[in-house]
C-alpha cells in the first residue's frame, strides 16, 4: 500500500511541476488549480517530514510503545 502512495505521490508532483515548467517557459501564468496543488503537496511534504523527525528523534531518545516496536521490528 506504501508503494501505490509513493508512486501516486510522485506521479502527482512530476505532473505539477511539468505543467508549472510548460506555462513558465511559454510565459501563461499557472492556472489556479495547479497552484493549490503544488501548495497541497508542498504542505503534505512539509508535513510528513516533521513527523517522521519527531519519530526519529522519539526512538533515538530511547521512546517505547507498540507503534514504536512495530517500527523497530522492520528493521
């Protein structure tokens, strides 16, 4: 399942920024439905990234939990 959403994740950001590289190098403006998108992942991005630092740092701190041994369990 983690796979489809990395693939539906990327495949969404290389069309975005396609579409913002086309309309830049012809001189259009964006329209606003790729702008909100580009705004959506970049906060999606923003987002995941914050919380898997605080994961990181919550099991280098030394954090127990069933969550946690689930992460720790795929290693």
């Amino acid at each position: 399942m983690i796979e489809f959403a990395v693939f539906l994740y990327g495949l969404c950001a290389g069309l975005i920024l396609m579409i913002a590289h086309k309309n830049r190098r012809e001189s259009k403006p964006n329209p606003t439905v790729v702008i909100a998108m580009g705004w959506g992942l970049m906060s999606m991005s923003s987002v995941l990234a914050l919380l898997l630092a605080a994961v990181a740092m919550a099991m280098a701190m030394g954090a127990t939990g069933p969550m946690f041994e689930v992460l720790t369990a795929a290693r």
